[in-house]
C-alpha cells in the first residue's frame, strides 16, 4: 500500500483537527479500510486512528436508550448490549469472527455503510440516532445509498444512540464466502409501531420494508408477512444469489425475525 | 519512520516503522517472530491472529504503529516457561490437529482465546469461533477436537474417529 | 492393543513440535543477507496484445535494482508439459511455448509480463505499479467458455492453434464400436451432462521462492514451495534457464500445504534465480493471496456428458462420455495427463462395466492454468459415474445400495481387467459397503428423516462406492501412456556410526507427517527406538533423486524404496554381523534388532553392527566395505487401488436452499495402514475438501475473463462450521500385492469419494420433499441454486 503519516489522538478535538489536513482519513478498527488501502483502493496521505479516543467507547443506558461509543468495538457491543438490547448485541456477535470483532467499530461500519454490513440494519431498524462532532442525525436521514451517508467532509460518527424496542431480532443470512449478509433482516416492535429493515438485498443499500412495517404493526407474527411480496426490482444480483433469490431472503428472513424477537 | 515501542511475550521491544507498516510485518520482518503466518490480504484466513492486550486480533489488519504500548502475544509465547508445550498446544498435538502447520499458529491463538472467554465450549461454540480461521488440511475434525480436549472435555466420546 | 509405537501405532507427530511454536521454517520465514524483493506486473486482461512497456520512468524509482520483460527471456526455453498425449487421429498434442514473462501476448488475467526488484517489498510495488502504468497493452476479445472456444475458433488463446483444441482423445479407440453397440441394444440409457466445477486449490501458505546465486563458486539456490523439488530442479535446468543441474540446488522446507498446486513449476521461481545471477543478491518472492488465486494451478473444470446403458433391473452394460477439459492458457507440468490417464482409465469405477469409451477435448482458453488438485481427473471420473448410477437408480426406481452391490467386483474377480486399461490388483468393495451401511446406520435413517422434517428440514442420503489409482505410478506404464519423466522413487539409509539413522527420501511432506511415520517403519523394521531414526526431505543437494509427493504415492512409491533400503542395511548388517561373529553370513538371523548366529547365544546388536562398519578394524576389505549406507530406488509394479464407500446425509431448508451436511461417513480400504491417527486425518482433510467442492467452491470467471472469486471475499472456503464432525474407517483391508508395505495410499480418497456423495444427498432430499422434478444440480450446490432448482 502507499505509505501515509499515522497519527493517533486522544480527543475528539485533535482527531477533528488532524482529518482537516489534506489526504486525511480516519481510521477505527481498521477491518474494511485495511484490505482496502492493500489494493491500493484508497491512498491516505494521513491516518487518523480513532480507537485511542476514550470519550469514543462504551456502551452506556441512559434516558434516550442504549448509546454505544463510536469507536466501541462489536465485541464489546456483543456482550454489554446483552442485557439491555439483546436482538442488537446478537447483530454485533454476527459481524465477521470473533479476531474481526476485537477490532471493527460500529462507528467505521456505518461511516462505511457497505450495502451487505450488520450494523446498517440494526441503526434503520432500531430508528437510531447517529452523534457525530457536528449534529444527530436520524436513521432514516443517514443512509443514502451503498456507501453513502449524510456524513460531511471532516465529519465524524462519535457515537450511536438506540431507542430499546419491546421485541427485535436480527437474522442473517450468510454470503458463504465473506460471511457478510447475503441479506439479513432487522424487526423492531415499538410501542407505536414496527420497522423492518434490510440489508445485503438492494442495490441501494440497507432499506426498510414498509409494507411488512404496516403489516407487522397491525398483527405482530409471522403469518402477517405470508400475503406480502418483494419485488426482485432493483436487488442485487451476483454469484452468490440472484435478485429474485434475495427477494425471496427477504420475506423467509423477516417471517424468522419476527418468529424469533424477543 | 517513527519508533514504535509494545511488549511482545512479555519482553518490551522498539522498533522504526513506517506508517504503513503492519503489525504482523513488524512481528515477522521487524522482530523475526516468523511463527505468525500471512495467508490472506482481506482480513479472512486468520493465520495471523495474535493477541493484543489479551483479545484475538488479525495482525495483518492493523497498523504496527496502532499497537504502541500495547501487550502483544504470538505463536512463540505460547509454549510454558520451560518451553514444553502448554495445554492447547498439546491437545493439538495429541489429536493431530494440525498438518502443514501453516495456520496452525492463528489457530492456536484463536483456540487460547476462546478457552480464555469460554472455558467449556461446546462443539457448535468451537466451530462458530473459529469461523475466521481457515485451514485447508485437516476438514476441521482434529482442531475441534483438539480445542475440546485442551477444555477438558472427553473429545474421544463426542467426536467419532 | 493398538500399538504405541512402529508400524500400525498413531505416534504423534514430531514435527508439530515446531509447527506448534512457531518454529517452522516455511520459505517466506526464511531472511537472506543482502536479499531484494520482486515484484511481478502481471496483465489485468485476460487477452491482449504487449505493444510497448516503458520501463524508463519506473527504473528510476527509489531502491529499484532491475526490471525484467519478457524480452529478456525470449531465448530461453519455456515450461514444458510432462505428458504427451496424441490425439484419437494420431497426432500429437499442440504445445504453446510457457515463457518465464509473457512476451507479445498476455493470455490470463494474472499472466506475468514484467518484474521488477528492489530493495524493499514496498519499493518493488510501487515501481511495478508505474510500470504497469506505462504499459500498453491492446485488449483482445477473451476466450472464456469452454464450448464457445471449440464451437467458434475465429479467436485463438494461441494463434498458432487453430482450434483452441490441445488434444482431441478417445480412450479407448478400439472400444468404440463395441460400446456403441451395447447403447444400441441397451433396456435402458440414462444421459446427463454435468460441469465439475473449477477450484482453486488454496494452500494456506502462498507460493513463495528465494533465488541465490554465488559468484565465487557459480552455483544457484533456489528455495521454494514445491512438492517436488528435484522436478522443479530437472525443469530449470533442462528446459527453461539452463543452469547444470549439479550447479543448481532446490530446497523446499517446510511447505505448507500443496494439494497439487505446488508440484508444479511456475515462471516466478526462474525469474528469482535469473535476477539473483544479475543481482548477485538474494532475490525474493511472495505470492499475495490474489496473486495465488489468478496463478496457481487451478482444478478440475470439465464440462461432461455421460451416458449409461443399463438393463432394466440395473446392470450397467456401457459407458460412454464426452468431455470438455479445461487447460486455461497454458500448459501446467501435468496438465495434460490429468483429464486423460488420471480420469479416463478410471471410468469404469468399482463396477464390473463391460463396455467403456471416453472422449476429452483438452480447450485452451484465456484462463488460468489448470492442473492436477487433489485426486486430479479420478474425482472428475467418480463424480461423473456416481451421479449418474444415482440417477439410474431413480429412472428405474431401484435401490442404491442394491444396484451398485449388484454391479460392484467381486472379492474372488480380483486381479481385475477394466475395458479403460488397468488391472485392479486386490479390492473388496462389498465389505466396505457393508461396513459403511452399518457405520453411517442406514437403517435409521427415516427415523431421522422424520426429526428433520419436524424441523421444516427435508433430509436426504448420498451414496458413492469409489475406487482411485494412486500410487503414481509406474514408470513403465506411464512411458507407454506419454509421460517424459518417470515415477519410481528413491530413499537412502545412513545408519551413523552411533547406532542412530539419517533417511534422506524422495517423498516430500507438506503436511502428511514423513518425518513421523517413515521414522515408525524404519524403526520397527530395524527393531529401534523411533527416536534414533531421523526423516531428511526437500533439499536436492542431501536427498537422492527421487519424484516428491502427490498422487497418494508418498508411502506407496517412496516408502517402498525405503523400505528396500532397509532391507539392504539389514543384508550388509548380516555380512558385517558374520564377519564379527566369526560365522557364516547364511547362518546370521536379524531380529528385535539383534544380529544373531541361528541357533547359539551369539549375537551383535544393531548398535555393535554399525560402530563396527565405521570403525572397521581388521576388516577384510576385498569382501565387505566399511561404513553402513543404502540407496534403493524403487519402480511399481502397478498402481495401487484404494476403494470404499461414503454415506452423506444433508438437510435442506426449502425456504432458502441451504445444505447443512448432518453426518458424513467413512469406509475405506487403504490396505495396510502405517499410522491410523494420520490416515484419519488425510481422510478428513480429503473429505472437507469435497464437501468444499460440492457445496462452496466456485472459481467464476466473467465473460471478459475477468476471476470474479479471486480472494476469500467471494471464493467459499470450507469453514469449522461448514462441516461435522466425520465417521471415517479403514478397517476392510485388502493388502496391495505389489509393493512391500501392502499400502494403498489415503491422501486423495476423501476429495474423490465425497462430492457424488453430498450431491446425491441434496437431490435425495429434494426427491423425498416432492421435488421430484429436479433430476442435477451443478456443484458448487450453493443455497441460490437449491432453491432455483426448487422453483425452477
């Protein structure tokens, strides 16, 4: 890979400040961008590690619900969540092996937003709030499409804020190879209503389901989504499942999420 | 370059790297500790899995210089003090869970820190773990049965031969 | 009582003692004095045109040493094929020139046209990248699909090959009309057409290699990850760079996994030899696992259909299929032999078939090379004839099991003549059926069938009966077949003047455990300790000129050379023993380590015997010489013929097409067995590997030649939770009766047996679940294609 300065800061401040320099790039766990930088994919002149910044980490519950740290890492995420928001802890324990999960953060996750990563669909499905240096930004504003987000130049995720539903569940189905979502499923049942958010399927990204919302919300079990169709339009497509094969995921996994929401 | 310093198996070690310079190149090239294996570029056969402040971690997905001050452990601390082979290692030994050897080192490292997690790990526990450890040897039989073993548990009555 | 230690005990392993330290010594482990890093460009079109490479601005790049084209190798030979196989019309294969660089044209996507060498790794890159910049290089349209090649040959991978065709080869020619002649007769034929899918072979440790050259004495040293060191020495030296054989040495230390990708010899190991004489420095290579993906040797890749002509109540009377084989775009060291004498002599499998006849079209294409991968043509052979006796069985609705003990050899029918011209010398396939039915517990299966549907799960059962050659081979046969080398091997005994013993073998070992289980024969043949006796491999310049390891011949082939050695250590330690003795040498007995004169209390131990032969006071010189050293090489006789049968049983989820394999079982005859605990483990690696194969395993190339899988991002490997624990045997033994050890070797069984095995366990799984429409599904049977065919 192309050589670059490493800077590691200890404050949201200063992290702000170094990603100002031209080339500059932030770094958390480093499980994506990493392989990327070794083909050559993206060049940083300056890397900015974000996993020294304390203020960035933990997982706390407080009166808006569950707020995870940036730069915590899905290990953590895995077991400390448990409690509180298992269906999430469970997503976090999912993402890649255990070596993978001592290091990626859910901040580098959803600032990269790959359109067959875990954490996109648990924000869009838990209607999460993205903190960043600069402003909250509401699920259903952050995610625009595969590898696209509302983030701004110089902005960064320093933590994320989930709102604890009665029942959820995350269920994913494995791309044999990379082990990402070959498409994955996240039910949340709120007091006012169900979200229904999907990942790994669309060429658009992570995305809600609104009709399996409206029904969901109307009659919480499996058998609400039985009626329903998902069209292949606009589903990815590739070696490892057609569109029509992902339409299908969608349905058989949101009917398993639902069966299995706790 | 700039001077990187961490504990490695227990020894404090410095070292010029450059910013690009990852951790398993620092370990290999850097310290000679060849035993920590590179057998991918995407984060995925886990050959080169050390631990880092106690956890599982791929070295060749993480910046030299983002481990300063930290503990690493590798393949080569692994052995006990008298250099015998210590408990997980032996059970890899004892049930042939290795052939070429060439990812046995991330195994056993990947091993260690799930018995450290998990003292009684059931089958279905050992195989999930490992999912980031890719051996082309062994079809996996003799590794889970190794890691059962080095648990304590009767890997003879739970795996057939 | 096992035993706990010689032949038939499962000593632990010696070599894990480094392995598991960290202490092996594996080529990229090992740091040279002085040594530079290359780097390879390599094309990123699967077909094009070199019009100019200017290596002006990247020779001038930070720590840049040389740069290397394909001009710079234009007059030296290329890397030869080492079969020739002749056409059904007579004619001989087409062999294109393998250049070290590419040169003119590139024909793969990973086709090296230029390395550069440097200082560092990183400087290397850095300028191979700015050379790869300023390189113009004119895309041609791609040569991809098998058949589109044959059927339209206006473009050429070659373009002195008009038809994109190596080889058009029938085997065996003279049976044609008779087969022909049994389908026109036949109650019943059974047709599919099937595609074994191309793997890549990913052993876990990189193709890696280190070139020396030393000025003062003129001699190369090349280090690499080979299977076969004195092949990769003989193919420098006599074809491609021309260095004398005994100024070169090829050491191949510890290697970490080969499965037939590393037998072979690739341009980047001349190339680090080429720039180390330039250099006069060490010269370095690692593969990056990309790199390894769009080089190394790839596997199987045929496209086949099969024909069955059977009676009504399952006897099959003929054979006959037509294949495409993939050779990608250049000729690997045994490509050539893989689709034809490894594959086509098998396929009359364990069955008593009276008619055969087998046709391969060996197709260029602007892909990788493919080659031999473990079990190389006998899978693609097991594959193509156990899907279709299952498919068969389910035409006519017969029982598997029945059908194929009805077809089967018998016991008493051995030595065996096939119609595909081998001679099975031993077998006995119904006591291994026997033994899987009971092992795999048949008759419990709709007991489980039952709890699996309980679940939403529709569980099936796979049977595949198997027979390989291995023991590759003898040098006779495969002379007559068109190989250029031959296939004996070679060991050589040194008892040391204390007693303790140096084996140098032939056989290299890259994960199957020589350094444990050769010691264990010599040991006990020699009535010593296991840890006197030590296994020397992998260096040219200490072994004897032996062929390496694949093709389950190791133990077969190398073990019997060994074991002949020992024999003559034993027929020297009696001359040395009546000499001491004061007897006659007929009169000296060896046993338990003891040279004795039969019938008296006179006896020398093994130790005595051997100090005495470097201490050789009052010797009698014209009749014994000193010192106690054997080399025996060893030639088959014929191949070995292990066999057996597998049971798959997998669970279907109908909803997303996923397979889970719910048990996978075992019964092999491997004839005698030196160490049970590393059969077992061959076993289990070979059967992960076909499950891999089955179920995961997809090397997809795009219509430009583009390779869709070429890291572990898209390419499937078997995973811990991919598969269970197996139920493997090797307790049905019928002794080889050709070579010393009445071995059959076990290296490649699990990798031919299993993936008929699984398949036929989907499609039974489906057919159970009323998806009596789907008849095939091709490998890999991933989840989108089970529930494709499902809904299809």
């Amino acid at each position: 890979m192309h050589n670059f300065d490493f800077v590691k800061p200890s404050s949201i401040a200063d992290a702000v400040k170094a990603l100002s320099k031209e080339g500059a790039q932030a770094l958390s766990g480093g499980q994506t961008l990493t392989p990327t930088m070794k083909q050559r994919l993206a060049a940083p002149t300056v890397l900015v590690s974000l996993t020294g910044i304390d203020e960035m980490k933990g997982v706390c519950l407080g009166e808006d619900g569950l707020s995870i740290g940036a730069a915590t890492p899905h290990a953590v995420v895995a077991k400390e969540a448990a409690k509180h928001y298992p269906a999430l802890a469970m997503l976090a324990g999912g993402i890649g092996d255990p070596a993978v999960r001592n290091r990626g953060t859910i901040g580098g996750s959803l600032a990269n937003n790959d359109p067959a990563a875990c954490y996109p669909a648990g924000v869009l499905g838990s209607g999460a709030t993205v903190v960043t240096n600069r402003r909250k930004i509401a699920a259903d504003d952050y995610f625009q499409g595969m590898f696209t987000t509302a983030l701004e130049e110089g902005e960064i995720i320093t933590g994320v804020t989930f709102p604890i539903p009665e029942k959820a569940a995350y269920v994913k189905f494995n791309q044999p190879a990379s082990r990402f979502a070959l498409t994955a499923v996240f039910v949340a049942k709120f007091k006012d209503g169900v979200r229904v958010a999907v990942t790994g399927a669309s060429n658009d990204g992570v995305f809600r389901w609104s009709e399996a919302e409206k029904a969901l919300s109307g009659h919480f079990a499996a058998s609400a989504v039985e009626g329903l169709s998902v069209s292949s339009d606009g589903m990815i497509g590739d070696l490892h499942g057609t569109p029509a094969y992902r339409a299908n995921l969608v349905k058989v996994l949101t009917k398993r999420a639902v069966a299995a929401a706790q | 370059m700039t001077k990187v310093t961490m504990t490695v198996n227990g020894k404090t070690v410095s070292g010029e790297v450059e910013g690009r310079t990852l951790l398993s190149s620092f370990l290999r090239e850097g310290l000679g500790l060849t035993g920590t294996h590179v057998g991918c570029d995407t984060s995925q056969c886990g050959a080169c899995v050390v631990h880092l402040d106690g956890k599982a971690v791929k070295s060749c997905t993480m910046f030299a210089a983002d481990a300063a001050g930290a503990s690493v452990k590798t393949i080569e601390g692994m052995n006990n003090p008298d250099g015998s082979l210590s408990v997980v290692q032996q059970a890899f030994q004892d049930h042939h869970g290795l052939q070429c050897g060439f990812c046995t080192p991330g195994m056993v490292m990947s091993s260690a820190a799930l018995l450290a997690e998990n003292p009684k790990p059931t089958e279905a526990e050992i195989r999930h773990y490992l999912e980031g450890n890719i051996c082309r040897c062994t079809g996996y039989h003799n590794i889970v049965k190794a890691v059962l073993a080095a648990s304590g548990q009767d890997a003879a009555a739970m795996a057939a031969e | 009582m096992p035993k706990d230690t010689g032949i038939g005990a499962s000593s632990k392993r010696r070599e894990d003692v480094r392995f598991l330290s960290g202490r092996g010594n594996y080529t990229d482990d090992l740091a040279m004095h002085g040594q530079t890093y290359a780097v390879f460009v390599r094309s990123n079109v699967a077909h094009g045109r070199i019009k100019s490479i200017d290596t002006s601005a990247a020779s001038k790049m930070p720590g840049v040493l040389a740069i290397f084209t394909g001009e710079d190798f234009k007059d030296v030979g290329g890397n030869p094929a080492g079969w020739l196989i002749n056409s059904r019309d007579g004619t001989p294969m087409r062999e294109p020139k393998r250049p070290v660089l590419a040169h003119g044209k590139v024909r793969h996507v990973g086709d090296a046209y230029a390395a550069v060498v440097a200082e560092t790794y990183n400087q290397a890159k850095d300028a191979a990248q700015q050379l790869a910049d300023d390189s113009e290089i004119e895309e041609l349209p791609a040569i991809v699909d098998m058949r589109k090649a044959v059927a339209d040959p206006s473009n050429r991978v070659h373009d002195e090959i008009p038809d994109n065709l190596c080889f058009d080869w029938g085997w065996i020619e003279d049976n044609r009309a008779a087969v022909d002649a049994a389908f026109k007769s036949a109650p019943h034929i059974t047709t599919l057409e099937l595609v074994n899918n191309r793997l890549v072979p990913n052993a876990m440790e990189p193709r890696s290699s280190i070139g020396e050259y030393f000025p003062g004495t003129g001699d190369y040293k090349l280090t690499t990850t080979s299977q076969n060191p004195h092949l990769t020495r003989l193919l420098v030296s006599a074809f491609v760079l021309g260095i004398p054989e005994n100024k070169l040495t090829v050491v191949a230390p510890d290697v970490g996994g080969g499965f037939g990708s590393k037998i072979y010899h690739y341009g980047e190991e001349a190339l680090v030899l080429a720039a180390s004489r330039k250099l006069g420095r060490p010269v370095r290579w690692t593969a990056e696992r990309t790199e390894s993906f769009l080089t190394d040797a790839h596997g199987r890749d045929h496209v086949t259909k099969i024909e069955m002509a059977s009676t009504k109540d399952g006897e099959i009377l003929a054979i006959r299929t037509e294949t495409l084989a993939n050779v990608g775009a250049y000729l690997s060291n045994f490509s050539t032999a893989t689709p034809t004498f490894l594959h086509g002599t098998l396929m009359a499998g364990p069955y008593k078939v009276p008619h055969v006849y087998v046709n391969v079209k060996t197709v260029f294409t602007n892909t990788a090379p493919v080659d031999a991968y473990r079990g190389a043509g006998r899978p693609e052979a097991t594959f193509s004839i156990e899907r279709i006796v299952d498919k068969m069985c389910r035409e006519l609705g017969l029982d598997p099991f029945e059908v194929r003990r009805k077809n089967l050899i018998q016991p008493d029918q051995f030595p065996y003549t096939t119609p595909v011209g081998l001679v099975y010398d031993t077998g006995n396939y119904q006591a291994t059926l026997d033994k899987l039915i009971e092992l795999a517990d048949v008759a419990g299966f709709e007991g489980r069938a039952a709890a699996s549907k309980a679940k939403g799960k529709l569980r099936g059962m796979g049977l595949s009966t198997w027979i390989e050659a291995c023991g590759i081979a003898p040098s006779n046969l495969v002379g007559v077949l068109g190989s250029r080398v031959g296939l004996y091997d070679a060991a050589t005994v040194r008892v040391n003047a204390t007693g303790n013993i140096s084996v140098m073998t032939g056989a290299h070992s890259h994960g199957q455990g020589h350094e444990t289980v050769f010691a264990q024969i010599v040991a006990e043949k020699l009535g010593i300790a296991e840890s006197s006796v030590e296994i020397v491999h992998g260096d040219t310049s200490k072994i004897p000129f032996g062929m390496g390891s694949y093709g389950s011949r190791s133990l077969a082939v190398c073990g019997a050379a060994m074991t002949k050695a020992v024999d003559k250590i034993i027929a020297k330690g009696k001359k040395i023993a009546a000499h001491m003795l004061e007897a006659s040498e007929n009169d000296i007995v060896f046993a338990d380590g003891k040279f004795s004169v039969a019938g008296t209390d006179k006896a020398k131990s093994f130790g005595e015997i051997a100090f005495s032969a470097y201490v050789p006071h009052n010797y009698p010189l014209e009749t014994l010489e000193p010192g106690l050293e054997e080399t025996a090489f060893y030639d088959p006789a014929n191949f070995t013929y292990p066999a057996g049968a597998y049971l798959c049983e997998v669970e279907v989820d109908p909803e997303t097409g996923k397979v889970d394999i719910a048990s996978f079982t075992c019964a092999d005859d491997f004839g005698h067995v030196m160490n049970p605990m590393i059969v077992e483990g061959q076993v289990h690696g070979g059967v992960g590997q076909g499950i891999g194969q089955a179920l995961l395993e997809n090397t997809a190339y795009d219509e430009n030649g583009q390779l869709l899988t070429a890291s572990y991002m898209d390419y499937a490997m078997p995973r811990a939770d991919d598969v269970p624990f197996y139920t493997v045997d090797h307790s049905c033994v019928t002794p080889c009766t050709h070579n010393p050890l009445g071995v059959k070797g076990c290296g490649e069984a699990g990798a031919i047996g299993s993936p008929p095995a699984v398949v036929n366990a989907v499609i039974d799984a489906l057919h159970r679940g009323g998806h009596t429409h789907v008849k095939h599904i091709d490998m890999p049977v991933s989840p989108s294609r089970v529930w494709q065919a499902i809904n299809g």
